[in-house]
C-alpha cells in the first residue's frame, strides 16, 4: 500500500509538472520566416499566429499568388518550430511517444 501511496504521488507531481510545462508553452514565441525574412510570422508555443509582418518589397500587385506563398510558407515553418518546442519540452514526460491530444 505504501508503494502505491508514493506512485499516486509521483504520477500527481508529474501531472503539475506537465501543466506548468504546457502554460509555459504559451508564453513562448517562435518566429517562422520566408523569401529571405520579406516575410515574417509569430506564434506562440500554443500555435496561435500572434503577429504577421510583410516588408513592402514583397508586395507585387502583378504577383498576388507569390505573396500568398510566402505568408504560407512563413506560417508553417513556425508552425514546424512550435512542434519541434513542444516536443522538445514535452518529451520529458512522455519519454518521446507521441500522445495524439497532449501537446
């Protein structure tokens, strides 16, 4: 009975420990890029697109269809690099399985 006093107390701690872990994911940014930086994004760890910058040279009104690639282009390599922080961040506990719905 002991034994499992002490696990129920780990697997609690260990469920805090991931929740703090998840919040801080919140307040992390990552910055995704494209066309050499003309465009940029921001997400959080959470992958919320937070901000969208667009230098005034990528604007062609004769090539709408470039700066559409680039906006998406920009916005899944954040995406990428939020996966990669979740993962990285969120490994600890799952002993690098991928849980569908944890993160």
């Amino acid at each position: 009975m002991k034994n499992m006093n002490q696990m129920m107390k780990q697997v609690k701690k260990m469920q805090e420990d991931m929740m703090k872990a998840q919040e801080q994911l919140g307040t992390e940014t990552i910055v995704g890029t494209a066309g050499g930086g003309v465009v940029t994004v921001t997400v959080n760890g959470h992958k919320q697109l937070i901000a969208v910058e667009i230098k005034p040279e990528a604007v062609d009104p004769e090539d709408v269809d470039m700066l559409q690639d680039l906006v998406l282009t920009a916005v899944n390599d954040a995406l990428a690099k939020a996966d990669e922080l979740a993962n990285k961040n969120m490994g600890k506990f799952t002993g690098g399985m991928n849980i569908p719905g944890l993160f």
